[in-house]
C-alpha cells in the first residue's frame, strides 16, 4: 500500500474552514488553508450580532482567526485558489494560484500609513458600498493576516504609498505565484454568497437610497461599519422612525429567472435579530417584519421571536410584490394583505432579507477539482452524508453543501474534517510540528508588576462603558505599571502588541478587561506563553457580559460596574503565582452513548481512524428513531439506512457494541473516564476510554390533545409512518388532516421539533401518490421546510395538498361523530371562510422530546441540559458539539430535534471533536486544582464524601491526597474543609478576599 500523505488542504477561510482546519490541525495533520479573499472571517466577519445570544460576531470570530494563524500545523494562504488537482485520495498534488497582494506581508506591519497616503478612494464593498475605502486597504479593522493589499484595477501609479512605507512592504512589481503542494485530502468550504436583490427591480435596491440590503443593514449596525454603528437613512442621514424587512428576496421565488425554489434557511431569524439590535439601538424605531413563515426551527430560536414580539417587533404575514418611493421625502410605500385586507403602508427605510446563492466560484471550484455541482450549483454529495462529493477524497462542508446557519455550520466542518481524518488515519502525526514557546521567566521574589488592558469591542463595550475612564482610575491601583484600551483586544494585531507590552515593561501579571472567559481565556493565556508569562497570572473581568449588555441604558452605573470589576481582578492577580501543569496518558478509545444513527455514525467514523469505540445502547437494537420511518428523505431509504450502518458497527473490529446497557458510574478526567456499565440488567463491566460522545437521540411526545388515545382515527406523526408502509392503497380514506405543532411551541415547551412540517409534506405527498384524488389539508402554524426541503412543500402544493395557516386564538377542533367519523373545523384567514369538514384521517405531528434517561445520565456526567431537557452545548454557534465538561460531547438530536442529514454530520462532527483529544499520547493537566496542607489536614474524611468526583483519598500518615491530575477543580472539598486545609489553587481564600474587599474600595491607590 502506498505510503499516504499527512496534510490536507482546506478551501475557504469562512467559519467552516477554519473550523476544519482547527480540528485537522488539532489532530495531528498538517494544513494547507486557503482563501481568496484578503482575510480570513467570511460572511461570518460582515455580521454585527448573533443569534440567538446577540453576542458580538467578531468577538466570536476573532479568537478563531487568531487561532487559524498562529496555529503552527496550519499554513494561511490569502488570495489563492485551487486550479488543479491532480491524484488520487492520500496522494494527491494540489496546483494553487496565489495572486499577488502587491504588499509584502512578511514586511507590512499593519500600520496603514500607506492607506493614509493614497489619494484615491473607491467603493468598500465589506461595507455593503455604503462607504468608501482607499485602494491600498485592510479588508476590515480586525483582519487576518493583519496586512494590507492594493486593488490594482483602481490604482492609478502614483506611487504615494511606497513612499509612505517605513517597512518598505508595498511592491507594485509582484507577480502571481503557481505552488505545488502535495496533500492527502481536500475540504471544500468556500461559504455562499448573499443574492443580490437589485437583480429584483421591483424593491428598488440601487434605486432607492433608502432601500438596502440586509447585509448593508448588518454593517450599519457594526461599530466599525460606515455609520459607526448608528442606523441613518442613506439619502438624508436621519434616524429612521419606522422600518420595513421584507422576506424571501430571491429565495422561495419561482418567478422569474433570478429566483430559486430553494429557502435559504437562515434570513428569517437573521431579520428578527437584526430588528431587536435596532430596537436595542433605538428603543421608539417601529419595526415590521413582512413574512410568509416565520422559520425559526433551531434550538431556542422560538424563545427568540417571542422576545423580540414582546420588544415591540411587529411579525406580519404578508408577501410584498413592490416597493414604490416618494420622491419628495425619499419614503418607502408597500401594499400588503392583513387578514384579507388590502393595506398601504410608509416606511422610513426598507431592509430586505435577501436569500443566498453558491459561491460565483462555484464552478471553476468544481472544475478544478473534479466534482460534481446539484442543480443550484452547490456541491453535489452522498444522499446519506452531506461531506462526500463525487470525488474520492475531496470533501465538502458548510454553505457550499447548501443553505445554513452559523451552527449546522461549524458542525458540517468537523463533519468534513472526520471525513479526511478517516481517508488518511494511518498518516495522522506524520507531518505535524510543535508550536515553541519562549523559557518562562522566574519572576520569583519579584513585586507584582500588573498591566491591565481594557477592551472597547468596537461599541460593543466602548457604547456604553467610558473605557478611558476605566483605563484612567486602573493607572492609580497599587502594582499596575499601565493601563492601555484596545478596540479589538483579541485581535492579531492587539495580541502582538500586548506581547511588547508585556515584554517592554516586564509585566508579570495582566489583566484584560473584555468579554468572557469562556470564549477568550485561552487566547489571551497563549499570548502571555508567547510572552515569556506564566499562562495563570491573568485575570480577566468581563465588561462585556456583565457591564455593557446588561446595564445598556444605565452607561454611568455600567461604567462604575466596569470600574469595579478591574479593581477587583487587579486585587486577585497581584497575589496569583505560577501554577504548572503535567502530562497525562490519554486512553485513546471512546465511548458512544446512543446507537441511533447518530451514534453508529460516531461510531464508525473513529473505529475508521483506528480508534477504539465502546458503543453503549439501552435498547435491544441498533437504529434509534429511524427504526420507526419508513419514507425517503432525500433519496435515503431509513430502513436500509439502519440495516447497513448496523451491520458495518456489529463487524466492525474496533467496536464493541452493548445492548439493553446503561452507565452506573462516571469518573476521571479528559482523556482518561471509567466508566461502569450495567449490561441486560445484571452483568457489570468496567470501561476505560478517552472521550464521551452523547448521542442518546429523542422520542415523539406523549400526547392528550385532538382525541388522540380516545379516537383510533387520530395517530401520530410516528404512526403515520407505520400505516403508509402497511396501506398501499389508502383504500377507505377520503380526506386525511395533518395538524402540526400539537403540543409544541406553547408554554413548557417553547421549541420547534424541526421534522416535522419536512416530515408531514413527505407523507401527505406519499398519499398523493397512492391515491391523487384524496382530499388532504394540513393545518400549520409555520411550514418549516426550510433549505433545500422547500421544493417537496412546493411539490405538495402542485399536487393538490391544501395548506390552512392557523394561530393560537384560531386553533383547529376535532370532534368525533359517532363511531369512525370526526369533524374538523378550522378558520383560513386568506379567503375568510370557516371550513367544516368530514375527515377519516387525523395525523397529529407532535413534538420531539428528549429520550428516557437523557436527565439521569446528565446528573451522572454533570453536564448541564436546559429547561426542554436537551443537552446544553458549550457555545450555541462556534462549539454545538462540545459540553463544558471538557472530553464530553454531544451529537444529533441529544442537542436538539434534527432530519436525518443534519443528524449524520453531527454524528461524524462530534468524531472530529473527540479525535482531536484522543489523537493526542497525553494531555497537561493540574493547574487549577485543589492542593492539601497536611500540617492542617485533621483526617475528617469531609473532602472524601463531598468530592463529586471520588478524587481526595486517605494517603501517607493518614492525611488525604488529591492527584493533581485527576482533580477536577470544582472546588467542593475545599469549600466543605472545616479546617480550611484545601485550597483551590488560583482562587485561594486571600486572593478571593482581596477580591471583595477591592469591592467595596479597599484596593490601595487612586480612584
């Protein structure tokens, strides 16, 4: 066998690329990361908030972009594309084209004095073209590589900026350069495009000035945006008072050539968050949001609409043609329909929620690497995993597969990255480098030298905390040597000057007052290592989370809030001392919770990397939910789905599956779990592994509502399922109803099940095909056949399938008439008639819940579920498949309801996730963990008995010991010593008391 390759080569620098990259790189093969733009970030990088957390894109993305270049197993290419590829799978050469940036970044220091030098401005197209740029430019302020790039199509040769460029960077000589790079494999992740609207000329985007895009609308909402954050009309620079989204702009239209059938998925919650950071920016703004289905399908997003209704957002369904300008006042008119009625309205600025296209590249793409493309120019791949393309080897992730969110996202990125890991297992290590750090300095017998650095965030911070105020009273704390503010702390560019900061005033502690730790701890830990710093003398304060976003409309208190924060983080890390860590061996074997298809997919994809698998399943069978469909979805055949993918787990040497089993016991640290597992009831067996992967699926809801359980003509959505595989003649029914949302999206279960609207189109169409002359309505509140799913609910509709919206105050009723018969009445608000009719049929979709147990084992694990009982990820965007129990990680519908697609991808996502612990020989642990003063320790036992973990032991002269490297840090057994003989090292008692004490103004020095 050919010797293959250890290096893949990942296309796109979006949020899925680097997300394939990290967890590439992280796994032990070296990286080839290559975009066409200037920058890494993507679409990802245009974008103001997120939701539905509304925390600051960049501040989310920043820390991945710094990550992606300072990775050493990664190599950045800006401005290159793939042109030829040549091989087969392990053995690939890959022929890529950089084109020249006419600025030499091992020179160019970011300053931007070429930029200030140059004469000529043209459109900034980041900015949407509401703003100019010059020609010598940086793509955006936090840009990576943090270098600059000339359009040489608009530079006139003047020359100005060489001149100005002390570095001598700027070369208007370079020329394009062809590499040849031999690699393993390839991941395809070059994003979408968003559609643009003034193709529609009918909404006047590009005649209008007061209609923009919603991407021009993000950027206006950004501090570095060309409004600096501020929403104003483009033709008079006003404040709008009433705002106008119009949905579905160029996605779900088949009317004309510049339409698509396709729901581009994401626009409706995108135009939902945008309206509450507007009200957010301007509380009396009138926001109307015009919509054909609010689709709002992923985990907590229905608990965001109904903030932003309860703020003041007006939802109104209603498909608007046209849009007509006063050219007086430069105001916007729209007809639309409001229960029947024909209405004008005027608006002060028009966004429109333009949907998504593929990549223009799309094609050239394809060619150069061989693949095929679908019909709508997306990359063509297996009906049963979204990442395999046509081509051996070459693997697709992100909005390049088709339209999704940040989260589906991420996870088809991992997916990807699994993908590859699997071709090239037996090359992993190969080619990997080791990062090097400086010797740490021994700042022993050294008074504290404390420098803090306060975050503006753009104005994510800096609109409401006075940061130079805050800068000014940390200058006075006794032991700061200085205090500097950042616009971006998390930025490559800040990072490397904290760096000379640290080193230029010989700082041995830091704090950075920021965002939150859970996000950026880890960045700003590897830039005091990169300095020479102890990685645990820093504290940080988080003025983002705590101050600015909470107190927004009290600047004054959310300032002093800040004021205090950075007095007590300056108090803690002046006591804080070097902490060490020590390596442990990683078990490199896993456990699968869940052998649903999820699981079996997680499964497979690590035994495939050489990987160990213990596959743990409550029930008798493999398969899960899918054991209980029986129609395609997209072209898979679930049954045969299961019987392959359990056959391939049962014979597969690297798993070992145990049925009818179930966790008792759960211990150890990442990389390192034991594990005790009850087998059929009796049989015990004691388990060592690496990682956890949860996937212990969902089941349908019990339900009471439309007579179900009383009637014998009312099933389930599930049931459905059944009776179509043993009725192929639909012989007896006349009209069948689909009911949706029965018991779902209401108060204690505020959450959409996702399949369902996907799965009821699929079945009544199913009957369609069994009897055309059948009578079928479905009664739904959103139809969510969102995506690519959108063409079976037009199909439906083709074929005669009635669609009857209903809301809360006009419910659907089912009453029995004696015997087999049942009468519906339901109200349709388009025509304004009560329908009354006879039915056979009643298929109530009711919601999925989480599967029996899933609470049980989140109490044995102790990781968090929240209030619908689905297991809670670390990051709702940037980390789905991780928990914040470090090893542990979640996929498929144990995160929430998913379609069998989405399922899979999780599935090999959440593989990536684990490979990249258990690829690794050991891990560093301690740190932050509890140590014991034995001279104090009286032998209680207290800390043995309130360890979670079974950590603290009875040691040498009966005095406990705690491992430092199996303990967890929680802290519990020092918080339960009754002799103060634990301490919880970086959160000792005098640090956390000096802490509160700088509270209430006890830090010495000036306010």
């Amino acid at each position: 066998m050919e010797k293959k390759t250890g290096s893949v080569m990942v296309v796109g620098g979006g949020i899925a690329g680097m997300q394939a990259a990290s967890d590439l790189a992280e796994s032990g093969f070296l990286v080839y990361l290559i975009t066409n733009e200037d920058s890494l970030g993507g679409l990802m990088a245009t974008l103001d908030k997120t939701f539905p957390t509304n925390e600051c894109s960049m501040c989310l993305l920043g820390p991945r972009m710094t990550g992606s270049s300072n990775e050493v197993n990664i190599n950045l290419l800006t401005r290159a594309e793939i042109v030829n590829l040549q091989g087969e799978v392990g053995n690939y050469t890959a022929e890529v084209v950089r084109k020249p940036r006419y600025v030499d970044e091992s020179r160019c220091t970011g300053c931007g004095q070429c930029a200030e030098a140059c004469p000529v401005e043209v459109d900034d197209k980041f900015n949407g073209s509401l703003s100019k740029r010059k020609v010598i430019y940086k793509q955006f302020p936090q840009a990576v590589p943090n270098k600059y790039a000339i359009d040489m199509e608009k530079c006139i040769g003047c020359q100005k900026c060489v001149k100005a460029c002390a570095a001598r960077a700027v070369d208007h000589q370079q020329q394009p350069e062809t590499i040849e790079i031999p690699i393993g494999a390839v991941v395809l992740a070059p994003g979408f495009e968003s559609f643009d609207a003034s193709l529609l000329g009918e909404y006047g985007l590009g005649y209008y000035p007061n209609v923009v895009s919603n991407i021009q609308f993000e950027r206006m909402l950004s501090s570095t945006g060309p409004t600096g954050g501020h929403i104003k009309r483009p033709l008079d620079g006003e404040a709008p008072k009433r705002i106008a989204f119009i949905q579905c702009v160029g996605s779900r239209d088949c009317r004309n050539k510049h339409g698509v059938e396709y729901c581009s998925a994401y626009c409706c919650m995108a135009s939902v968050k945008e309206a509450v950071i507007a009200k957010e920016h301007h509380p009396d703004i009138e926001i109307t949001i015009f919509f054909l289905d609010m689709r709002a399908y992923g985990k907590n997003f229905d608990r965001y609409v109904n903030r932003a209704i309860n703020d003041g957002v007006i939802l109104e369904r209603s498909l608007i043609s046209a849009v007509k300008e006063d050219p007086v006042t430069g105001n916007l008119s729209l007809n639309h329909c409001k229960q029947g009625d024909l209405l004008s309205s005027e608006y002060d600025l028009v966004v429109l929620g333009a949907g998504i296209r593929p990549p223009s590249s799309a094609g050239q793409l394809a060619d150069s690497v061989g693949i095929e493309l679908d019909e709508y120019g997306f990359a063509k791949t297996d009906a049963s995993s979204s990442t395999i393309t046509s081509r051996c080897g070459v693997y697709a992730a992100g909005g390049f597969v088709g339209p999704k969110d940040i989260p589906e996202t991420v996870a088809s990125g991992s997916a990807a990255a699994a993908a590859a890991m699997e071709a090239l297992a037996t090359a992993r290590g190969t080619l990997k480098q080791s990062k090097e750090y400086p010797p740490e300095k021994d700042f022993t017998g050294q008074d504290p030298r404390v420098g803090v650095f306060v975050c503006c965030c753009g104005s994510n911070i800096a609109g409401v905390v006075d940061v130079p105020s805050v800068v000014r009273q940390a200058t006075g704390f006794s032991d700061v040597v200085g205090a500097w503010s950042f616009t971006y702390s998390c930025s490559q560019e800040s990072l490397q000057q904290i760096r000379e900061i640290i080193e230029k005033h010989q700082l041995n502690r830091v704090v950075v007052a920021a965002c939150s730790v859970r996000t950026h701890l880890s960045l700003f830990r590897d830039a005091l290592r990169l300095a020479g710093v102890n990685q645990y003398n820093i504290e940080m304060a988080n003025i983002r989370d705590q101050c600015s976003w909470v107190h927004r409309s009290t600047p004054d208190q959310a300032t002093q809030k800040a004021k205090d924060l950075v007095a007590m983080a300056v108090a803690k890390v002046r006591l804080h001392k070097p902490l060490q860590l020590e390596p442990v061996t990683v078990i490199q074997k896993a456990m699968v919770v869940g052998g649903g298809i999820a699981g079996m997919t997680t499964a497979l994809s690590l035994a495939h990397q050489g990987y160990q698998v213990y596959l743990i399943e409550r029930q008798p069978e493999l398969g899960g939910m899918l054991n209980l469909l029986h129609l395609k979805q997209k072209g898979v055949d679930p049954k045969e789905m299961v019987r392959e993918k359990a056959n391939e787990v049962i014979n597969h040497p690297n798993i070992k599956v145990y049925y009818n089993s179930e966790i008792t016991s759960f211990s150890g640290r990442p990389g390192n779990f034991h594990s005790l597992v009850k087998v059929g009831g009796k049989t015990v067996v004691e388990l060592n592994y690496g990682a956890i992967i949860l996937a212990t699926g969902s089941k349908e809801a019990s339900l009471k509502d439309y007579l179900y359980g009383q009637h014998k003509q009312v099933i389930t959505r599930m049931e459905m399922e059944k009776y179509l595989a043993e009725n192929k003649a639909a012989v007896g029914l006349n009209t069948v109803v689909f009911i949706q949302c029965v018991e779902s999206r209401q108060q204690g279960r505020e959450y959409c099940s996702r399949t369902c609207c996907s799965q009821s189109v699929r079945q009544a169409l199913a009957l369609k095909e069994l009897k055309p002359d059948l009578n079928i309505y479905v009664l739904y509140r959103d139809i969510r056949t969102y995506g690519l799913m959108e063409r079976d609910y037009r199909l439906a509709r083709e074929e005669g399938v009635f669609f009857i919206n209903y809301d809360d105050e006009n419910s659907p009723l089912l009453q029995s008439e004696g015997g087999d018969r049942l009468l519906f009445k339901a109200y349709d608000p388009a025509s304004r008639i009560d329908i009354k009719q006879p039915v056979d049929l009643v298929v109530l979709a009711g919601a999925a819940t989480p599967s029996d147990g899933a609470k049980k084992l989140a109490n044995l694990l102790k990781v968090p579920v929240n209030e619908d009982g689905f297991f809670v990820e670390t990051h709702a965007k940037l980390a789905p498949l991780d928990m914040p129990s470090a090893g542990v990680f979640i996929c498929g519908a144990a995160h929430s309801p998913q379609n069998i697609a989405e399922v899979v991808t999780q599935g090999r996502g959440a593989a990536a996730r684990a490979a990249t612990l258990l690829s690794k020989p050991y891990l560093m642990a301690g740190g932050t963990v509890a140590s014991v003063n034995a001279e104090k320790c009286a032998s209680c036992l207290t800390c043995v008995r309130a360890c979670p973990y079974g950590i603290p032991a009875i040691g040498k002269d009966n005095k406990v010991e705690i491992s430092p490297v199996q303990c967890q840090g929680c802290g519990t057994c020092a918080g339960a010593c009754p002799n103060k003989a634990i301490a919880l090292e970086h959160y000792r008692g005098e640090q956390l008391t000096d802490k509160v004490r700088a509270l209430f103004r006890e830090v010495t020095g000036n306010e």
